[in-house]
C-alpha cells in the first residue's frame, strides 16, 4: 500500500529521521540510491526498504519520497540501524569541529581507503549519520568503527596506550611525519583549525606546503596526510 499524504504517520516517522536527535534516540537514519543500499545489505544493516520491490519496503508516493530526501532525487532508499562496531585500529582520525557533512563524508571515504578504520569525533562535527555525510561516504561509513566523545580525554588516553597525537596545521612549518606505529591524526575546523585545547595535547603538528594558496579545504589536506601517513610518513 503507498503512502500519498504527509500527515501519514510513518511518513512523519521517517521524516524525523533527518533530523539528529532523533536518529540518535533511534539508532536509525536513512540512505538513499541503489550503491549505499547494496553496500548497507552486505552489512547486513537495513531495517526498512523504500520503494524496493521484492523486499520489505514501505513505499511512498513520488512526491513524498522527493520531499523526505535533502538535495537529491534516488527513487529508492532503506532505513538502515546505526553499526556499533569497535575497531582497535593503529591509525585513528580524529575531527575537531569539522562542520562540514560533506566534507566529514569525504573524510569518511578517504579514511576507509587508507586504514584509518576508527573515527572519533568532537560534539561540534556534523553528525555521521547526516544525509549528505551518508551519500558522500559512498558507503565507507558501513565500514568504519565511529565514535563520539570528549577529545581531550580521548586523546590523554590514546597517549598513555603509545599513540603519537598528530595534528593539521596550516600554520606550521613542520612538512614531514616520520613512520609513525601508533597514531591519532587530528584535523580541526574549516575555518578555526584545531581548538587551543586539543592542539596542546598534539606530539607535532604538520601542514601541506602549497603554492598560490594558503591552505586546502580540511577533506582534501586530510587525505593527503592519511596517504602518506599509510605509505610510512609524509616527505620532507
């Protein structure tokens, strides 16, 4: 049976998932496109499909299934519950204010591509589960342990178990990380860079040299630094 009217309350249901608080209070958010929801089927994590034929599916009018998505137009979807996987992973990224959804998303991908299985994250970086984070991901976020604290804390401890607190800078004049074992690599806001607070816990602090430009946008210096770092170290 197709919902047609908004005040449908499932339909309403669904909308409140894209909105963060209520993801949270349901460990539920939502995918759009037929790649994010292969990708959430090999993990086993859809709850829900939309508009999927032959399978459990609520399905929604065009116009409705439109008007739940923010920014694009996929026909089909799933309700997918958050994976509370833990990774114990030598290579953490850590984000400090990255408010940015897509470029978490990116940072998501790049993260998967280069080892850095576990993500922490502070209470100002957009929501993992953010609609756009999700979609820019390309479903490296169904392979990520993702987690959300204090960083400061965080941090204190990663030191104590023999991790190296790397931080972005685009201010420093250290080019170069030597082959690190064990390491927490921080990159901080858009427009603020790291807090006070979190760049005195860091060992080093490092930027990308780059020319005509004073710094790059936090997804793009961030994957650069994930490479090389997954190579053995960035280069003097």
């Amino acid at each position: 049976m197709q919902i047609n009217s908004a005040s449908n309350e499932t339909y309403k249901d669904l909308q409140k998932l894209n909105q963060k608080k209520y993801r949270d209070i349901k460990n539920l958010y939502l995918i759009f496109g037929d790649d994010l929801i292969l990708e959430a089927k090999k993990n086993q994590l859809i709850v829900k499909y939309l508009n999927c034929e032959n399978e459990d599916s609520i399905f929604l009018s065009d116009k409705l299934m439109l008007s739940l998505q923010e920014g694009t137009s996929f026909t089909r979807g799933a309700i997918v519950k958050k994976d509370t996987k833990n990774i114990d992973c030598p290579k953490i990224l850590v984000l400090n204010g990255v408010g940015d959804p897509t470029n978490v998303g990116s940072l998501l991908r790049s993260a998967a591509a280069f080892g850095f299985e576990k993500i922490v994250c502070d209470n100002n970086t957009a929501d993992y589960y953010n609609t756009k984070t999700v979609r820019v991901s390309k479903g490296a976020i169904f392979y990520l342990s993702l987690t959300r604290c204090d960083l400061v804390s965080y941090l204190n401890e990663k030191r104590k178990e023999g991790y190296i607190i790397v931080g972005a800078d685009a201010h420093s004049n250290n080019t170069a990380v030597t082959p690190i074992n064990k390491v927490c690599l921080v990159l901080g806001s858009e427009g603020l860079g790291l807090s006070t607070e979190v760049k005195e816990i860091c060992d080093s602090l490092v930027c990308i040299k780059t020319n005509y430009v004073e710094s790059l946008n936090v997804s793009v210096a961030g994957s650069i630094i994930m490479h090389y770092i997954n190579l053995g170290g960035l280069p003097k």
